[in-house]
C-alpha cells in the first residue's frame, strides 16, 4: 500500500480520457436521442394543444353558428308568429264582416219575411174580410139594394169619362149592337124603362137589351156593350173595396 | 490479487495491473456504450432503455444536487459512478483485481475531483469571487479552508482504497481459510459495498464540486445584498 506515481499519472490520464469516450459514446448520444423525443413529446404536445384550439375555436364557430341559427330561427318565428297573428286578424276581420252581413242579410230576410207574414196574413185578413162582407152583403142584399145601385149606375153614368162614353157609343153603333144586362135578382119593369132610357140617353140610340139574372152579384147588375163592361153589383165592388183597403193599409 | 503489480512495461513506463484493468473496463465500456448507442431510436429498445435509464438517473441526481448544472457536470460525476461501478465490481471476477484497491487509482481520482472542484469553482463566477470564499467568513478561516480542502481529499481517496481493498482481502482469506462457495455470501457483500462506495465516492464529488459552485453564488449574493444595503 503505497503511492505509485506512475500508476498516478496514468489512472488520472486513464479516468481523463474515460470522461471523453463516455462523453462522446454514452452522453452525448443518449442525450440527443432523449431530446430528440422531448422535442418529439413537446412537438405532439403542441400539435395536440394547437388541435385542442382549433377544435376550440371551431367549437366556438360551431357555437357561434349555432346561435345565429338560433336567433335567425327564433326571428323566423317571431315573424311567422306575427304573420299568423295578422292573418287571423285579418281573418277574423273578415269572418267578423261576413257574420256581420249575413246578419244583416238575415235580419232583413227576416224583415222580409215578417212583412210577407204580415202582407200575406193582411192579404188573408182582406179575403176574410172580403168574403165576410160578401156573405153578409148577400144575406143583406134585396131588391131595394139591387134598385140603390140601379139609381147609382144610371146617376154615374153622365159622369163617365168621354173616352169611355165614346167607346161606348162606337160599341153601340154596331149593327148587330145588344146590351146584356145581368141582375143578382130578376129586375122589375120600372127599374128596367129606367135604365134603358139612361143607356139610350148615353149611347144616342136604343139598343136591344137582353136581361138574366145572376146570384154571383149578389146585389146590383152588370151591363155589357160589346167589349166595355159597366159594373153596379157588389161582387164587383168588393174588389175594388179590398184592393183600396190593402193599398191603404 | 495485488492491483500494485506490474502487469508490463512499455519503455520505462510499468503499467500495474490496476492500470491494465482499467484499461480493460475502458475498453469495455467504450465498446459497449459504443454498440449501443450506434443504433439509438426514438422508440428505444431493451438495452437502450437500460442505458437511458442510467444516464436520466446521473442526469437527474446532478439536477436535484445543482440545478442548472445537470448537462456540465454530468460526464464528469457520471463517468465517476459508471467507472467505479464497474472496477469495484470487476474485483469479483477470477484472477481479477478491483482498480480500487490500488491507493495509486483512489488518489488520482480524489486528486481529480480536488482538481474539479476547483476548476468548476473557478469557470463559473471567475477567480476572485471564487477565492475569496476561503476568506469567508474570516481570514482567521483560510488555514481551516485549506485543511479542509486536503483531508477530505485524503478522506475520498483512503476510504475506497481501504473498504474496496479490505472486501478483496476479506474475500481471499475467506476463500482460502472456508470452502468453495463459503465465500459467495462475502461475494455478495462485495457486490453491495461496490454500489455503495462507487454511490458515495460520486455523491461526495458531486456535494464538494456544488459546495465549491454555491459557495461564491453565496458569496455573491451576500455581496449583493451587502451593497444593496449600503446603496
């Protein structure tokens, strides 16, 4: 156990000359590599955290986008909602105008079938009337009544429009001119001279006058001469009573 | 074996059989480290996993003794602990002596990690700040400083010399005096000692050299802090 100088230049030259052989065969390389995969690990963590912000950001577009489908949706019903807002309005307008004219339309049908109702039952009311009257004037009538109109017709008859009196008198010029003359009763022999005078007076002439009776007048006569029609019976001013009576009412 | 014998010469150089061992671990590291690292990936295999393991595990230990100093430091304490690993242990094989169990090789080691320290010391602040250190905190200290300095030196370098040689001694006399596997625990001691010496031998190499860098950053910061208090 001594020191030998040589053996102590030699190991310190030997340990020297190790750390260079191991620096250049172990560490450098061993090291290299390890950075290499560090900067391989640090390259992966980088592209790993670069795509971690991309799908961020594209999250965050897909996001984005997201809401303005949202909003642009909500708009869209927002509007539609106001679209169909208004068209009920308008549809209800209209639904309220149609309810308001067929009420119209109804009320006057009603008013017109009210006064139909009131016109037929007014109409039916005249007949009653009418043929009350006609069933009373016929238990009334008499040869006194029949001689009333007889006096009426031969006053009335001066009074006559000219044009009447001259188709009268042009009916009468005729030859073959006769007078028929129809009574509700069988009319006496003054009623009848009467008359014929009357109507000889009114034509300018005497015509042939042919007399029968006939109940449907129930009082009074009926003269024809030719085409013209003179009337003094009750049946045929019972019309003329009910049609003045309805126009009046 | 006796490491202090002479193997051969070369001229008037005697090369000892501990210098011809380590000649021989030489080789056979460099061919090794050489083989595998021919061929490194970045998907590494089986034995390039054992070798970056190794050195991530120098690396790392430089690290967390000196941060910032891992990459300077480590061919220097890396190649203490490879190198001591493997001539400790090659005292085990037959008709094969531990390098350390030479005084000669423990004392050129300590003497370059006498030297290292220093020199790390020295490149990394420079000279002045470096020296004054041994001032610190008085001059009065400077002989202690020295003292210090040299017998841990001598520290380093007797204590493997003395536990490697005295496990080889334990060993032969156990070989010779027991059986033939009598001596395989003794062996086995041999083999944990190796580790341990070869631990210690870097570890306090590495504590020395950073102890030798953090002295003057100490001293720097002090001084620092000294002007910053007088400004």
């Amino acid at each position: 156990m001594e020191l030998n100088w040589t053996t102590f230049v030699l190991q310190v030259v030997n340990f020297l000359v190790l750390v260079w052989l191991l620096k250049r065969f172990l560490y450098r390389p061993v090291m290299a590599v390890i950075a290499r995969r560090q900067a391989a690990i640090d390259q992966s963590v980088a592209d790993a955290r670069a795509a971690e912000q991309r799908a961020g950001e594209l999250r965050a577009d897909y996001e984005a986008r997201l809401a303005a489908t949202d909003a642009a949706h909500a708009a869209r019903l927002a509007e539609l909602a106001e679209e169909i807002a208004a068209e009920r309005r308008d549809r209800l307008a209209r639904l309220d105008a149609e309810m308001r004219a067929e009420g119209a339309k109804r009320a006057a049908l009603a008013a017109r079938e009210a006064a139909e109702s009131e016109r037929r039952a007014a109409a039916a009311a005249h007949r009653q009337a009418v043929a009350f009257v006609a069933r009373l004037l016929a238990r009334l009538g008499d040869a006194h009544l029949d001689g009333r109109l007889l006096e009426l017709l031969i006053e009335d008859l001066p009074a006559l429009p000219p044009q009447q009196i001259d188709g009268l008198r042009a009916a009468a010029a005729t030859p073959a001119a006769r007078i028929a003359v129809s009574s509700a009763r069988p009319l006496d022999t003054p009623p009848q001279r009467a008359l014929e005078g009357a109507l000889a007076k009114l034509l300018g002439r005497a015509l042939p006058i042919d007399y029968d009776t006939d109940a449907a007048l129930l009082g009074g006569l009926r003269v024809g001469i030719g085409p013209w029609l003179l009337a003094a019976s009750l049946a045929d001013e019972l019309p003329y009573f009910s049609d003045g009576a309805r126009r009046a009412g | 074996m006796n490491a202090e014998a002479v193997v051969f010469s070369i001229g008037p150089l005697a090369v000892s059989r501990a210098v011809a061992t380590t000649w021989a671990v030489m080789l056979a590291l460099t061919a090794a480290c050489a083989l595998v690292t021919r061929h490194l990936r970045l998907e590494p295999g089986r034995w390039q996993t054992v070798l970056e393991g190794v050195v991530s595990a120098i690396h790392g230990t430089i690290e967390q003794t000196l941060p910032g100093h891992g990459d300077r430091l480590m061919p220097f304490i890396g190649s203490l602990w490879i190198f001591l690993v493997m001539a400790n242990l090659v005292g085990i094989l037959p008709a094969m002596a531990s390098p350390t169990g030479d005084l000669s090789t423990t004392t050129a080691l300590a003497a370059l990690v006498f030297v290292s320290v220093h020199w790390y010391g020295l490149t990394s602040e420079g000279p002045r700040p470096y020296l004054r250190h041994y001032l610190q905190p008085s001059p009065v200290m400077l002989p202690f400083h020295v003292i210090s300095e040299i017998s841990r030196t001598v520290a380093l370098a007797v204590r493997l010399f003395g536990n490697v040689m005295s496990l080889e001694t334990a060993a032969v006399l156990v070989l010779l005096v027991a059986g033939f596997l009598v001596p395989v625990p003794v062996l086995a001691l041999h083999v944990v000692e190796a580790l341990v010496q070869a631990y210690i031998f870097g570890m306090l190499a590495l504590v020395y050299i950073s102890g030798g860098i953090q002295s003057q950053q100490r001293l720097g910061r002090q001084l620092e802090s000294t002007d910053g208090a007088t400004s």
